[in-house]
C-alpha cells in the first residue's frame, strides 16, 4: 500500500460528480476521506451510498466561498479526526451566460465558489502541511481555463485564476514536502456537462479526438496518482484530461 494512503484527505464539493467519484476511489485506496458539502441531507446521502460499498466516508459541512465557514469546518476535522494531509479543491459552479448579458452577481458567485475558494481552503490547512513537511493539494481546473469557452467568462476567469495559484503556491512550499498541482478535466459526464442544452453539447462532443465524454473515474484515477508515493516529484503541474479536445 502507497505510505501516503493512510493520510486524512479532504475533498470539496464532494456531492457533485468528480466528487462523488473522488471519495470513491480514495477510500477504496485506504484513505481517510472527508468529503465537504454544504447541504447536510446530500452529504448523509453520499455517506450512505459509500456505506453500502463498505467505505467509511466522514462529512463536513461548510461553505468553501466562505473563509470563516472554512476555518471552523478546518478546526472541526481536526479537532474530531486528525490534521488534513491532503486537500482537493474540487467545488465548482457554473453560470453560464454571453459576457454582454452576464451581471455582477453572476461573475462574483464563481469567482467566489471556484477561485475564492481555493484560496479560503488552501490558507487554512498550509501552516499544518508546512509543520508537518507532508502536503498534497490538487486543483480542479478545467479545459475552459486553457482555451476559452463561449458563455464562459466567469468559469474560465476563475479556472485560470486556479491554475496561476498552483504554480505560485508550489514555488513557495516544494521545499517542505508539500506539492501543489492542477488537474485540468475536459468534458466529462457530470450532470454540470448535462445541464449543457443537447444541441451545443453534440457540438461540443463532436471536437473531442477521443469520440466521448470522460468518466468521472478517469479524473479520480489522475488525481490518485498525484497524492501518491510516486508523484513526489510532480509540484506545479496541469495535467489535461479531456480526451484530446484541446493540447498545448
Ligand atoms: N460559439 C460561437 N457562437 C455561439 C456559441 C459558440 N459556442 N454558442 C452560442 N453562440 C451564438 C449563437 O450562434 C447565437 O448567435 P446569433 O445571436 O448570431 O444567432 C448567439 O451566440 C446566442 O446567444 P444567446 O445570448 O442567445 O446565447 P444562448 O442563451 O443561446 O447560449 C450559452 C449561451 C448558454 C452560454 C451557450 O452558448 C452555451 O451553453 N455554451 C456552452 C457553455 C459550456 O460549454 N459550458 C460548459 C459547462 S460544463 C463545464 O464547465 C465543465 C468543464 O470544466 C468543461
């Protein structure tokens, strides 16, 4: 077993469907899983869903586009199952609108929700990594980060943003052990990709060189291989998964 698996991970945004599929896969590797969420009845559901797979999964509720709903959620994982070792920032939104009719309240809810975000989450638990010379933060970025995407302003503002972070970040921690990377996920089958209208998703389906949408495991076996063992020397990267839609 990898010597990291044992270590407690805190996943956010965990009820949606990279989510879900990162609390999966981490537990069947051994790790001690916090999935965050902000609606306790959704987060009671994941728990169950992963009981019946014989998968421990604890739940913290908090608001990551809110920096003290962070800290006392940080505070509260601490305190009741030990330091985060390992954090994915995985909560996002969409609000998906041509920039000439987006409003303020559109922008700020995803630069708040993805960018924001990170900031709030990373902040809290960086002095405990730092201390302890053990870390592993992985982003969720997005292909929309790297090329752009009509009605995409706000989303691909904040997931650039996201990845400018990781690199600046990773500067500053590599020599203590903590690495810092971005996953970059094309259009995988997440209800957020659903949403989509039919029409532009065929579309958009149509430009992908791999001929499908991704599988949110494809994600999560990417994101494993970053907290293990053997990615110790990976810090600052962006690693693309997106099915060969866009390279550079
Ligand atoms: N490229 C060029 N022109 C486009 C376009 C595109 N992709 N999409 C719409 N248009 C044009 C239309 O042809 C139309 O032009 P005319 O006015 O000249 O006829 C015009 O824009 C329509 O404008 P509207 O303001 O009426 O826009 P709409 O309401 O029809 O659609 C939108 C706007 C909802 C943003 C739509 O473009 C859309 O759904 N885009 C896709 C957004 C997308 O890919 N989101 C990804 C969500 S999943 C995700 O984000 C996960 C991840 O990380 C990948």
């Amino acid at each position: 077993m990898d010597s990291n698996s044992r270590k407690v991970v805190l996943v956010t945004g965990s009820t949606g469907g990279i989510g879900i599929a990162l609390c999966k896969a981490l537990c069947e590797a051994g790790y001690r899983v916090v999935g965050n969420c902000r609606c306790p009845e959704k987060g009671a559901a994941l728990q169950n869903e992963l009981a019946e797979m014989s998968h421990e999964l604890d739940i913290a509720i908090g608001d990551v586009g809110d920096y003290e709903s962070v800290g006392r959620m940080i505070r509260s994982i601490e305190e009741s199952i030990g330091p985060v070792d390992i954090l994915i920032n995985n909560a996002g939104v969409t609000k998906d609108k041509k920039f000439t009719k987006m409003s303020k309240d559109d922008w700020d809810y995803v630069i708040n929700t993805d960018l924001n975000s990170v900031f709030h989450c990373s902040r809290h638990v960086i002095d405990g990594m730092i201390e302890r010379k053990f870390g592993r933060i992985v982003n969720i970025s997005s292909i929309n980060a790297q090329k752009g995407q009509f009605g995409q302003t706000n989303y691909s503002a904040a997931k650039a943003g996201i990845h400018g972070f990781t690199k600046s970040l990773a500067l500053e921690v590599a020599k203590y052990g903590v690495t810092v990377n971005t996953v970059s996920p094309g259009y995988i089958g997440t209800n957020m990709v659903m949403a989509v209208a039919e029409d532009i998703r065929e579309k958009i389906v149509a430009q992908i060189p791999v001929g499908r949408l991704g599988y949110i495991e494809e994600v999560a076996d990417a994101v494993s291989y970053l907290l293990s063992d053997k990615a110790s020397f990976i810090t600052g990267s962006n690693l693309s998964i997106n099915g060969g839609h866009h390279m550079y």
